[in-house]
C-alpha cells in the first residue's frame, strides 16, 4: 500500500494518522471528548465509531452535538438509520447502523451521501462501512474505536482530531 496517494493524481500530504487513546471514566467524561471533537470538527467530516453495544458511542455524539452549538436532544436514530440536527454552526447527521448487515445494505440505503457530507457526519456502527480490506475510504474521515474496560470506564482509541 503506497504511503501516498500522489502518483494517482491525489497532491494532497501523506502524512500517517496520529493515533490518540483516552481513558474515560465516566459517561461525562466520554460526552466531554466528544464536545472537544465538535469544536474542532470541520465541514465534510466523518466521524465513524465502532464498538459493542453499550460501549459509549451516543455519548460521544451527544458531545460532538453539544461542540457543534446542537441545542436539541440527542438520540440513537436506530430506527430511522439517520437523524439530521440544525441549530449549530454545521449541520450534524448522525448515522446509526447496527440493523444493517453489509455493506451493500447501507449503500443501497443511500447512506454514501454521509460519507462526504454537507456538515458533519458522525457514523455509529462505521465498520459494517470497511471495504474488503478492512479499511474506510481515507481523507476526512476520523476513525474511533471504543472500548468497554468497566462499568463507567472506557478506552477510547481515535485519529487525533487535532482537538
């Protein structure tokens, strides 16, 4: 895999991602990163979250929300696969996809629009998103990973936002 995508005509930097661990102890804790992320989140970002179930990952929306200046509640839109929020200084759309089952479901679902959103996308679910390779599509996308270590504590490995 080529360190650089410049010989396909791509002149964007290369530079690796820089990977960041926090160790939350509390819901709080795990809402507040997310605020910081949402501060510092730009117009075409996606957010894409992975974990079990219960691990945290709404929490971190509800914070991104709370960064972006969301003043409505926020809630799980699994369901309606996306619930779009307005009101802040970038729309969010926050995508849950834990009742589809492949990736060709959630592609022809539509949901590829969020991948380059107007706004910010944060993704639930986002690994049902990977490709064969077990990758996402690089450029705007933020990677996260969170992890259950306790009752109220939580690992959470993410692309450094720059946050």
């Amino acid at each position: 895999m080529p360190v650089s995508n410049f010989e396909n005509g791509d002149r964007r930097d290369a530079c690796p991602t820089v990977m960041a661990t926090f160790i939350s102890h509390s819901p709080a804790e795990t809402e507040s990163l997310g605020e910081a992320w949402g501060r510092a989140a730009q117009h075409g970002w996606v957010i894409a979250l992975s974990g079990e179930l219960g691990a945290g990952k709404t929490q971190l929306v509800k914070g991104v929300a709370r960064g972006l200046g969301v003043m409505t509640r926020v809630h799980s839109p699994a369901f309606t696969l996306v619930n779009e929020y307005r009101g802040g200084r970038l729309r969010l759309f926050h995508l849950d996809l834990y009742r589809l089952e492949t990736r060709e479901q959630i592609l022809s679902a539509g949901l590829e629009e969020f991948l380059q959103p107007d706004g910010v996308a944060v993704i639930e679910w986002a690994e049902k998103l990977e490709d064969g390779n077990g990758t996402l599509a690089d450029g705007k996308i933020k990677k996260v990973k969170v992890e259950i270590i306790g009752e109220t504590e939580r690992k959470i490995i993410y692309d450094d936002f720059g946050a």
